[in-house]
C-alpha cells in the first residue's frame, strides 16, 4: 500500500484509533514495530554487535523490542538507556521490565553522559540504532542527548534510525544542531512529511516504510486515501 507522507498529528491520531476503536495494544503495535526493525537489520546483515541508545519514549520502548527480538535470533547486544527507571513509563516501562529480565546487557546513564563508556560500546560494533527521540520531539535535543548524538555520528559504525533521526523535525524536517545522520531510516505506517523538505535525506538515509498491523482501513481513514 501506497501512502502519501503523514504528519506528526495523523500519525498520533492513527496510533489512538488503532487502540480505542479498533481494540490493538499499545503493546502489539510495538512489538510489531520492533520485529520490522530487526527483520531489516537482517536484510542489511549484521555482523557484530548492536547497540541499541535508547531515550525515555516510545521510541526507546521499540528500541527494548528490537533489543529482545535479536538477543532471541542470537545477535550480540548492547543497550544504553539515558533516563532513569523511574522515567520508564507505559509501554516503554513495560518493555523495558521485560529486556531487564533476560541477559542482554544494558546501562542507565539517566541524565548524565559517559563519553568512555559510549565510546567503548560501539567499539566493533555492527550497527547503531537510534531509539533516543520519537515523532514528539522538537527542536533541539536537551543535554546529555545533544552530546551523545555527536558522539553516535562521530563514530563509523552505520547508524538505523528507529522511526526518524533524534533531532529531525517530524514535520518540517529541519534538522536540530545535534540530529543523527542515519544510513537507514525504519519509519512506521507512512513517510513522515519532513522527510521531504531539502536536505533532510542527509539524515534519514535510505527510508524503509514498516508495517505494524494498523487495519488499512482506519489508515485511509486518516489520510483521506482509498
């Protein structure tokens, strides 16, 4: 299915039927978005570790989905969380409980940065998932995710941005000072309408469309489609 670019509006607005009308789980929804992720990574093959830098949101719940899901194919994994527990909340905290229960190793910075510890994570690693900031965020990434974002590009391992590059305006696709440069971008339901503005392909890289099992009609529905 064919879909015109969506803003960040419709796409909560998607994200709310599919669980009061139609009746999905937050849950399921992310599950299926975080198994998409890591059927794409195996397509562009992985050949080391993964790590995963995860912030607060749901964006950072996919990332603990992504995380579990190649731990469970046998993928070597690394997860760096900068929020407290505490902050954990809704289908991210509940993801996030789930991971700390299996031996995948992971790191809550809360809000400080270690750049040692970072840079020593992404020693020989593989690929780089960006989990740090959702569709929610605007404008430029509060410390320490500013710092950490420069530090991701700076390094050579290929970054996979989990629904948009941390700093990328959703809707204008102005980039903040600090936004990742992703080799690949694993978006859910449709492209993200700032994916078109000039420039913005220098962050997102390649762009994958993900389905995560929203009836096709509640989509059209929201995009005035079908």
């Amino acid at each position: 299915m064919s879909l015109r670019p969506i803003r960040r509006e419709e796409s909560r607005r998607v994200d709310r039927r599919a669980i009061e009308e139609y009746g999905l789980c937050g849950l399921v929804l992310m599950e299926n978005a975080g198994r998409g992720v890591v059927d794409r990574l195996e397509r562009f093959g992985i050949s080391g570790p993964v790590v995963l830098c995860c912030g607060k949101g749901n964006n950072a719940g996919d990332g603990f989905v992504i995380a579990r899901h190649l731990d469970l194919r046998g993928y070597p994994v690394r997860v760096l969380v900068w929020a407290d527990a505490e902050e954990l909340t809704g289908d991210a905290g509940t993801n996030f409980r789930a991971l700390r229960k299996t031996n995948v190793p992971w790191t809550l910075f809360g809000k400080s940065h270690a750049p040692a510890q970072l840079d020593a994570a992404l020693a020989g690693a593989s690929w780089v998932v960006d989990a740090l900031l959702g569709t929610g965020a605007r404008g430029e990434p509060r410390p320490p995710l500013d710092t950490v974002i420069d530090q991701i590009n700076a390094s050579p391992v290929p970054k996979l941005a989990v629904d948009l590059p941390s700093g990328l305006d959703c809707d204008t696709g102005a980039p903040a000072l600090h936004t990742v440069r992703a080799a690949h971008t694993c978006t859910f339901i449709a492209p993200k309408i700032g994916f078109g503005a000039p420039g913005a392909a220098s962050y997102t890289g390649q762009v994958h469309v993900l389905d995560i099992g929203v009836p096709r009609k509640l989509i059209e529905e929201v995009l005035g489609t079908g």
